[in-house]
C-alpha cells in the first residue's frame, strides 16, 4: 500500500467521496484498526483533530493542542501492531501541515484531499490527480439516480454533457429534478441551465444529496477567496472572471497575460500590473485547481460549471469591461498569418464563448473580434464554414445595428466574399451590387467605403467570367481614385494592379504586364522595396510575363522575388510558400519539369508543416505534383494521385467550390491521357452540367469544359461530331471574349485541328 497519497483536484470532483469509500474498503476488509478523519480546513482544525485522537487513543487530556498533537504523532510513529488510516480531508492551504505530516512506517497510511497543487505539497507523495467522470460513468450515473422514474431520464447524456461530467453537479441535477414534479426531466432541467437569466444557485436540491457541504454554486468561494489574497493579492479573480467568459477546453494563456489584460486590472485594482504579474496569478489558480495551465501547449482550461459559478457571482458593472478585455486580449495574440492550425481554432472558440456568454453586439456597433474569427475561418480553407459564419453573424446584428449601420455594411461586404470564395462567384457580384447600392446611398459615391465596394465589386464580376466588365469598372475607378487621393496614394497603385490582373485575363497579357512596369517604378517610388504591395506588384508582373510567354524572365523574376520575399517575410510565410510554389510551376514549363516536381516535393513537406493538410496552398501543391507526374510519363500515377486530391477537396471545400471543379477536369484531362476516353467523357459530361448550373454557360470555365468533352468525343471516333461543337464554342468564345482574346486564338487552333482530322477520315 502506498504510504501517502494526494487526491487533487477541482472542487466538485468527489475526491472526498473517494477517500470515504477507501475508508470504508479498508475497515470492511480489516486492513486497518484505526481511521481518524479530520477536516483539514486550517490548522487549528487540524490540531484540534490531533488532539481529540491523542486523547481518544492514550486518555490524556493534554492543556495545549500542540502538545497533544505531538503526542498523537509520537504514538503514530511508534512500532506497535496497531495499522492506521489517516485522512486530511479537504485541505486548503499546504503549510498548515508544516511539522503535522503523518509518519511514514509500515502500518501505516495517509490520505489528503485538496484542491491544490503546489509543489511542497506533491513534492515525495503519490499525487493522485481526480478528473470528472467520463461521458459513460456520467449516464450511468443519472440512470442509477433516477431509474426509478425511468421518463425523467430524456436527454440524459446531453445534461452530462452541459454539466461536464462533474460528479458534484449530476448529483444536485438529479437531486433537483427527483424533487420536482413529474415535468421535471434531465430534458427541462437543459432549458433551465441554459437560460442565462437563471443562477446555478436557482437550480441547487432543497436538500444536498451525498453528504456535500455546498451547493454547486458556492463549492469554490473560499478557494476563489484564499487564492485572491495570494500576492499578487487581488489579482487571481479578474483573471479567474476573464477565463470565465470564454472556451472550457482551452485558452491560450497568452490571453491573460496581454497589454489588454494589463490594463483592465491596473484600471481595476489602481495599481501598475505587469505580465509577470498576471502569469503568478493564473498559476496561483492552477495551484488552487480552479484552472489547469498544460505548460507544453501553454493552455488553460477551467470547468464550464465553474465558469458559470463565477459569472453569477461576477458584479454587473465589471461584465462588459471584462467581455471587452477579453476580445481585445484576443486581437491582440491573433497572429495576422495563421500558421498555427490548431491555435487558430482556439482563437476562433474562445471568440464564439465570449460571444455566447456576453454578446459583444451593442447599438454602438460590434468589436473587431467577430470579424477577425469569421476571416480566420476562411484563410485557413474553411470558406463554406466561413459563409454560414458571416450569414449567422449578420442575422445577429441586423436586428441591434440596422441595416445602414457600418458595422453592418462589413458584414454584408464580408459575407459576399466569402460567398465568392466558396465557389459562387455570381452570388457575390449579385450581393456587392445589392451593397453599393446602400453604401452610395449611406456614405455617398466619394467615401472610401464606397470605392472599396466598387473595387471588390469589379474583382468579382471577372472571377464571375466577365473579366471585360471587371477592366471597364477598374478604368471607372481609377478616375474616381485618382481624382480623390491622387496618384501616389498607396489605393491607387493597388487599383493599377488589380486593373493589370484583369487586363490579362480579358485575353491581354503584354498589355498587363506593361502597367505592371509603371507600377513597379511608381511603388518602388512611393512605398520602397521591401513593402507588401510592392513585392505584391513584382508577383503579378512574374506571372503576366509568364503569360505574355516570357517564361525565362518570369523565372528570373521570381527567384528574385524569393530571396527578398525570403529576408523580409522569412521561410513559413504563406506568401514566401506561394512564391516558391509559383517559381516551381514556371521552371517546369520553361523546361524543367523534373526539378519542378523535386521543389514541390519539398515545398509540400513545408506547407503540411506549416499550414496543415486543409490548407488551400498545400492543396494546389499537391494538384501540382500530381500534374507534374503525368508530364513526366505516369498518366496513370497522375489519376491516382488526383483521385486523391479530389477526395480532400470534397471534404474541406465541398462539391461546388472551384477548386473542386477544377481538380475534377484535371482528373478527367489525365484519365484520357492514361487511355480512358470513354471515363473521361463521362467525367466531362458530369463537370460540365455543375459548370451551367453554378456559373452558367458563359464563364470561361464552362466553355472550356465544353471544348474538352468535344475533344473527348473527337478522340472516341466522332471528329465530325467534334468539328460541329468545337464552331458552337468558338462562336459563343467570340462573342463572350471577343475575337483578339488569347482563349479564342487558342480555340480557333483546336477547331483547325479537328477539322484537319475530320477531313482526312473523308478521305479514307
């Protein structure tokens, strides 16, 4: 038997329930001939628990309670044949102990319960760490408490859940719902719990089930109070009340240690609070088991009925400064690229906790927060995620804010790119057309608002398949930029690159890559050559090279632009990834696809690490290697590896999403090189109804969708067949891009092919 054991952990817990059974076990089986259990509250409880034992055991009644505890050790430590169980029930600060531990000899056995952790207190005893129950001992322990009346038991696993699995809690539920009427179920008790107008205290048994002490609302006070008094004294419960508003199962605690945790405590206490200060403070919690801090992640997680506990008892007057620390405290660690898979969704759950327990909605407007948790969401790939976020984020606000609210007009504006993101392009010209309409009438046509509309406005409407539209609005804009700001203001110069990037896609690449030589010399200029935009411009003028066919230049530009985007942005940042990811794409059509795919090989190693699996760039690498592997002489490895690839898509993206689409003619393209034409048919035929039925029959997509599947069928023995369809694309080509566009070249050569093919099997 182990000499000495700790049983910690958070309060509610049944740590002294434990000890009892053991108690009980080992006086049942006669493995012990004395059991002196004592309430180690503070050290007088203690002496005089000593001293009544000394007195009950030797008969001497002794005059001072040191004396008499002494006298009681001195008889522990003696060897006689008498075996001994002594239990220090709920202990609640360590050096009360000091000079009153038990001895350790054979016969006997010391058993503490606490809520602590320190070090002192551990330090050569078996800890015993007391979690919750599981899921599984929760159910069953509502269905042991209320078999009797089997109908109360509805939703009993989903009450263990809302409860955390805390024996203290289940019991008072259970206790409370048997004393109710025959209405009361686990199921109503649910809807009681939730009702934030409600306190716990409103929800505790008219009498306390299990012998507890407390109810579940008032089990952590003096915990809460003794760890408060701790230096640095009045520190330990605004930490504690911040980590109550936000999630359960973790909180980066970084958190509480921000400028903006700082602050807020300074302002309350009118002292100076520094990090160091508020890092002792939430490690004081831990020591008093009101958190735990997990040093390997840095995170802290606390009890969700303790953090319900402490939000009743929170004073009014310091909620909405808490909620507010608590979101800027968030802003404040959310890094602007998130290459932390795992820390962003922390971020993005504490956000929706601090939401749910205090809005952070008021008629004045929302904090930042909310729109930084739905963005986050999509830049790490969860663009359909991110659309249901912004639709429910504006069905939240619209009611408190009005639908000309600013904060508003974001949320519309954020909403309708993501939309556009997730695969429905139309959608979003239809809602930024919808938007500028109430921001020109808001904030008139001059306000930078407005203009920003415009410009996203004019993005989508090219994404959509009308890049000719997208260039007149850029050239509109651009009158309207420079007439207000001037040629120099850095909005301006993103104008001229957004207006180069849709010039090349209308079907002109020289011309792009032309304003993109000005725009460097102007950005150069103005904003010098390690800004963003700057190396942004330097990108684009790589890619419109590559386009015009200049692909040695585009090479040269973007190793290059590696190296600087390597000293000023360093290895793992997405935009160094993507640089690295383009100048592979370029050397393997320059010539080289062997070294190509050995630099995407790596680069994929490098986006899985840093990015994660999910990630839209790790996927595009790996849509990458597998077309490099078809190039390089494995169609077959190239379905494969593009099988694959859409599987992934599917699950992080979904059906409708572009990326989708497109790896689906991608694998299509590569299963008629492997020398399944009929497959390949059949995949087009599929892609090319989602293509009409989410972008319609004029997006470049589409038509090029429909040249593939008449290249299938030409290649299946109907080259007259081909011929037909090829002269309907071309036509709807013309008049969609116009006939100079560099696609309409591209297609006018593929019917001339076809033609050629069908001419020679007349002749046959």
């Amino acid at each position: 038997m182990v000499l000495c054991q700790v049983l910690a952990g958070l309060g509610g817990v049944g740590k002294t329930q434990l000890a009892a059974a053991l108690a009980h076990r080992l006086w049942d089986n006669g493995h012990v001939d004395l059991i002196v259990w004592i309430t180690a509250t503070s050290r007088t409880a203690i002496l005089t628990g000593y001293a009544d034992a000394a007195a009950r055991i030797t008969g001497i009644d002794d005059a001072e309670p040191d004396q008499a505890a002494a006298r009681f050790l001195g008889w522990l430590n003696e060897p006689h044949q008498r075996r001994w169980l002594i239990v220090l029930d709920n202990l609640d600060d360590p050096n009360d102990l000091t000079g009153l531990w038990p001895p350790t000899t054979t016969g006997g056995h010391t058993v503490v319960t606490t809520r602590r952790r320190d070090t002192a207190l551990l330090s050569g005893r078996h800890l015993i760490d007391v979690d919750v129950f599981t899921p599984d001992q929760a159910v069953a322990y509502l269905h042991n408490k209320l078999k009797q009346q089997p109908q109360r038991l509805e939703e009993a696993a989903d009450l263990a859940a809302d409860l955390g699995h805390l024996p203290l809690a289940l019991s008072q539920a259970a206790a409370y719902i048997l004393d109710r009427g025959p209405r009361m179920t686990c199921a109503r008790y649910r809807t009681l719990l939730a009702d934030q107008r409600r306190r716990l205290a409103d929800l505790a048994p008219d009498a306390l089930p299990d012998q507890h002490r407390d109810i579940v609302a008032a089990t952590w006070t003096l915990s809460i109070q003794r760890a408060d008094q701790l230096a640095p004294a009045g520190l330990a419960r605004p930490v504690l009340e911040l980590a109550a508003l936000l999630d359960p199962n973790g909180i980066p605690a970084e958190i509480f240690t921000t400028d903006a945790a700082a602050t807020y405590c300074a302002q309350r206490l009118d002292r100076p609070v520094d990090p160091d200060d508020l890092d002792d403070a939430l490690h004081i919690l831990h020591r008093f088991s009101l958190l735990t801090v997990d040093e390997p992640t840095t995170t802290a997680r606390i009890h969700a009925v303790l953090q319900r506990a402490v939000r009743d008892n929170t004073n009014p007057g310091h909620q909405s400064a808490l909620a507010a620390t608590a979101a800027d405290a968030l802003l404040e660690v959310w890094p602007p690229v998130e290459r932390d898979v795992a820390h962003a969704q922390a971020l993005r759950a504490n956000t929706t906790a601090l939401n749910a327990n205090i809005p952070l909605g008021t008629s004045n407007g929302i904090h930042p927060v909310l729109f930084g948790a739905t963005d986050s969401l999509g830049k790490v790939g969860l663009v359909s995620t991110a659309v249901i976020a912004c639709e429910q984020l504006l069905n939240d606000i619209l009611p408190v804010l009005g639908r000309d609210h600013p904060d508003t007009l974001t949320a519309r504006s954020n909403l309708a790119r993501w939309r556009g993101e997730a695969g429905d392009p139309a959608g979003a010209v239809l809602a930024y057309e919808e938007l500028l309409d109430d921001v020109l009438r808001v904030l008139g046509p001059d306000h930078p608002t407005s203009l920003a509309t415009r410009n996203n406005l004019a993005s989508w409407r090219g994404a959509a398949g009308d890049p000719a539209g997208a260039v007149t609005d850029y050239e509109q804009l651009l009158e309207d930029w420079l007439r207000i700001w001037g040629p120099d203001h850095p909005a301006t110069l993103t104008i001229y690159n957004n207006l180069a990037t849709w010039q090349g896609e209308a079907g002109d690449p020289p011309r792009a890559t032309l304003i993109l030589l000005a725009l460097l010399d102007d950005s150069l200029r103005v904003l010098g050559s390690d800004h963003p935009d700057t190396l942004t411009t330097r990108h684009n003028l790589a890619l419109w090279m590559a386009e015009s066919g200049d692909l040695a230049g585009a090479v040269t530009e973007y190793e290059q632009l590696l190296e600087d985007r390597l000293r000023v942005l360093g290895p793992d940042h997405p935009l160094t990834l993507t640089t690295r990811a383009n100048l592979a794409q370029r050397r393997g059509e320059a010539g080289n696809p062997a070294g190509a795919g050995l630099a995407f090989v790596d680069l994929l190693e490098d986006t899985l690490r840093v990015l994660g699996p999910d990630h839209p760039l790790t996927l595009s690498v790996r849509a990458n290697l597998a077309r490099l592997r078809g190039e390089i002489g494995d169609p077959a490895g190239a379905v494969l590896a593009f099988e694959q690839l859409l599987d992934d898509v599917l699950r992080v993206l979904g059906p409708d999403h572009p990326t989708s689409l497109v790896t689906r003619n991608s694998l299509a393209s590569w299963r008629r090189a492997a020398g399944d034409p009929a497959g390949a048919l059949t995949d087009y035929e599929q892609l090319l109804e989602d293509w009409l039925r989410i972008l319609g029959p004029d997006h470049p997509y589409t038509l090029t969708t429909r040249a593939n599947l008449a290249h299938c069928r030409g290649e299946a023995g109907d080259p007259v067949g081909a011929v037909t369809a090829h002269e309907q694309i071309l036509n709807d080509i013309v008049r969609v891009l116009g006939p100079d566009h560099r696609d309409t070249q591209t297609f006018q050569s593929n019917l001339t092919l076809w033609r050629g093919r069908a001419d020679n099997d007349d002749s046959r």
